[in-house]
C-alpha cells in the first residue's frame, strides 16, 4: 500500500490551517472542534517519514484516548463538580498539601488527590536528585519541581508532601515493578521487604530534597523553616487504603479503619441510600462522577463533624498526636482530612472488605493502555476514573527515556501493541490563543523532548519502525483538556 505523502493532503491541510489560525492568532474553538483532523493529519505525516502506515484501529484508539480525556475534563470543569473541589480545599485550608508517587496506572490519580492537591508521579516515588555545589544538600533535580515549590512558599502555607510507596497485601508478587526490577539488579538490601526499601529511599531521597528546596525558599521569603515538609506512606493498590508506618508495630491503616467503623456508617448513612460498597459498580462510570465524588465528601464531613462514627476522628487524631508531634496544627488537620476522606473512599468502594481480592475489579491489576509523559505540568488522562495509563513527570529527557522503558517492560506484548505514548506539555489558554512566546517556548519545549526520545537508540528504533506512536499534544494547565495536536512529524 502507497504511504500517503504530506503533499498530498495539501487542501486539507490549508482548510484546516485556515480555520485555526487567524492573523496570528489561534481560534481556540476551532482547534478543538478539528482535533481529530489535526490528529490524522499529524499520523499521515508521521507515516510518510517513518514509512510505516498507522492502521485505522490504531488511529482510533488514539481519538478514544484523547475524547475520553477530554470527556473528563468536561465533567471536572462543570460548576457542580467545581464546588465539590472547593469545599475539599477548604477542609485543608492553610495548607498546600502534594502527593508523590509511583507512574503505576493502578494508583488512580482522580481518587488518591483529585483536583483538591497537586501531583508528581515517579517510578517508585524517588525523584532525581543531585547534590547542591555550595554545601552537598540534595535537592530535586527537577527545575519544575523545585520552582513550584518556590511558589508554594510564596503562599505562607504550610506544605505537606504524602510520598507513597506502594504494595499489593493480597498478592505480595504485585507490588512495585519499579522496586522490582531494582531487587533482580542487586540494588537493595535483602535484609528488607520492597515496601521497606521503597520508604528508606522515600526517606533518604525523596522527602530529605524536597524538605531542602522547600526549606531554603522559606528562608529566602523570611519564614522559618518547617520541622516537616513531607511523610512517608504505603498505598494498597488492592484497597485503595493508605498505611502510615508501615515498617513498624503500630501503623495507621484506613482499610482497617474502614472495616471497624463500617457497620455504624451503614447505619447512619443508610437513611440517605448509601451503605457499604454502593458504588462498587458504578465508581469508574463518568456519568456518576460528579455523585460519586459529592457522596465521598458527604461521608468525609459526616465524619468530621462527629455526626457518625465520633471514636474515628478521635482515634485518628489520638493517633497523629501519638507518632506526628512535629507537623503544624494544620498539617495535622490537613493529613487527618485526607484519612478520613480515603475511609469514606474505600466504604463506598467496598473495596477495605477481604471479598476484594477474589473479585475482578478496576485497578487491581496492570490494565495500563498507553503511556505519557510531561517534563512540564501534567499528563492527559490523570483524572480518568476508569481508564488505566502510565504516566510520569520526569526531571528530564535522559529520565523520561528511562521511565518509558520502566512502563513498556511492564507492558510489554499483546493487545498494547503498538504502544501509544503521548508527549505532553501543558499551555494556558490565553497563551495559545494569542499564539505568542510563551507557546514557542512550550512547543519547543514538547519538540526537545520528542527529538531526545527519537535519538535514544532503542526507543528510536521502536518509532522508526512503528512499534510505539508518539503524539505530541498541548493540555489545558487547569482542565487538563487536549487542546492541540502539535505536528512534530519533521523531528521524526
């Protein structure tokens, strides 16, 4: 079959092109609505370069990537579910509260922190770091990491980091891929389980970086330093459950707590048709998203409010007072709420019950359909709530190389074949409509990082021979909507 050549499409091309662009400037609606255009015509050059034609299934499963992406970001832009988010903010007011953790697809970024915190996902939750010239300090070794948490310490809030290792307690083969592999090249101690060599290099990299950065850019502004800037945990991908101290005698589990308290949230909550595991079926569906979410916030301020369940709160914060002495007030206010938000999670899940590890569900093993990565703001796909990715936000290119051939090992064959990765940047609307500077900068940006990629000797191989599909696209930095396909197919 004739591969199509780009001079063929020359009259669609300038339809298209016409459309979109105006004196200039970029109709922001139009490149919306000829997403799809744009999309074919990038896979038409892509093929004409590579000499390998993209199939019509392939293309396809791109468009259903990209239109459920932006199906979400619909629902999560809607007034209803806008609200939901700001009343979450409010109940960790005072501070600015993250998560770091694994690029695996099982943990479900829309449920772990929603759009209520921030996100940077990392194989096994260890950031790149180097050693500060002036006085041998680790910091992170990524630019963006460290000037958001510049900003952060402009706010005045405390900041609290909850960097997660993560296990499988029904299955203790399926924990971390990444620590895996590590453990096969020697790199851990055989005296300690992964979870435990997944928290000692949290402790020793992740969070002493962070807590470095973060603390210099205090003094910088004035302020003094935090005793805590961020804590170590371990998240069941079987539960959905958070364990604080995993490694030692007295940890704080939510599924546990979950369990324990769940017959007196039945009794409560069953007035307003909700009691344990109602929305097992239904919590990846889009069309209950907003609910499910409005009933998870409903659970949490029940909680709270000591309106049910009163002996919960105060084990939790007996607890926190016990074992952590040295976070603020509203970091214990903000680590509390996210507790009790998750025990309101897997109650209405179901998924703190045993009956989880016999059950087929979502999430509960590697169902992961493509790849993405971001050296700049987030990912598409982050907030689906039923479709699995790989995604990461790495330091830079040498690191996303190493973190897309960290999620091809774990997807390697089958029906991933050929493997979508998606290389994103993420842009602000006025800044792509007026078509100015700053987008050069971003596209340029997302056009380096492709061009790195390509000349990684493997990698290359794979996109030179249509094994993996790179589609470079620009991603609402608020909505986290796919905006624009960007033709890099003259890199390639």
């Amino acid at each position: 079959m004739q591969i199509p050549q780009p001079h063929l499409n020359i009259t669609r091309v300038k339809s298209i092109f016409e459309k979109i662009y105006n004196r200039g400037q970029i109709s922001l609606s139009a490149s919306k609505t000829y997403l799809e255009e744009q999309l074919n015509l990038y896979l038409d050059h892509l093929s004409a370069h590579t000499g390998h034609k993209v199939s019509v299934k392939d293309r396809a499963r791109i468009w259903n990537i990209i239109e459920r992406n932006n199906q979400v970001a619909k629902i999560l832009s809607t007034p209803g579910y806008r609200k939901i988010i700001k009343r979450k903010r409010q109940l960790s007011e005072g501070v600015s509260l993250g998560f770091v953790f694994c690029i695996d697809g099982r943990i479900p970024t829309i449920f772990l922190g929603g759009r209520f915190a921030r996100h940077f996902e990392i194989p096994a939750a260890e950031i790149s770091v180097i050693k500060r010239k002036s006085d041998g300090k680790l910091i992170p070794d990524s630019s963006d990491l460290n000037e958001a948490l510049r900003r952060t310490s402009t706010t005045g809030n405390d900041l609290l980091e909850i960097v997660l290792a993560h296990t499988s307690l029904f299955d203790p083969h399926h924990g971390c891929g990444a620590m895996l592999a590590k453990k096969k090249t020697g790199l851990l101690d055989p005296k300690l389980s992964l979870e435990e060599n997944n928290l000692k290099i949290i402790k020793e990299k992740t969070i002493t970086a962070i807590s470095n950065m973060y603390n210099e850019f205090r003094e910088q502004l004035g302020l003094e330093p935090q005793k805590i800037v961020a804590i170590p945990a371990v998240y069941d991908t079987d539960s959905f459950g958070i364990i604080l101290n995993f490694e030692s005698k007295k940890v704080l589990s939510t599924t546990s707590l979950a369990n324990k308290y769940k017959d007196q949230l039945d009794e409560y909550f069953v007035k307003k048709n909700i009691v344990l595991g109602s929305f097992r079926q239904k919590f990846t569906d889009l069309k209950y998203l907003t609910v499910f979410s409005q009933n998870i916030l409903s659970v949490t301020e029940a909680i709270l409010d000591q309106k049910v369940a009163s002996e919960l709160q105060t084990e939790v914060e007996n607890y926190l007072n016990e074992f952590y002495q040295d976070l603020t007030a509203n970091q214990k206010k903000t680590l509390k709420f996210v507790l009790i938000r998750n025990i309101a999670l897997q109650y209405l899940t179901g998924f703190c019950l045993n009956i989880a590890k016999i059950e087929e569900r979502p999430f509960s093993k590697h169902e992961e359909s493509y790849m993405a990565v971001a050296m700049r703001g987030s990912t598409i796909g982050k907030f689906d709530p039923e479709n699995q990715a790989f995604a990461s936000t790495p330091a830079d290119p040498r690191q996303a190389i190493e973190n897309i051939n960290t999620m091809l090992s774990i997807m390697h064959g089958g029906k991933n074949e050929p493997y979508i990765l998606f290389v994103c940047n993420s842009v602000g609307i006025r800044d792509l409509k007026d078509n100015n500077q700053v987008l050069q900068r971003i596209i340029g940006s997302n056009a380096g990082l492709l061009r790195d990629i390509i000349e990684d000797k493997g990698l290359g191989e794979m996109i030179e021979t249509g094994k993996i599909i790179p589609v470079p696209v620009l991603i609402d930095e608020d909505a986290r909507e796919v905006l624009k396909i960007v033709d890099h197919s003259g890199y390639i």
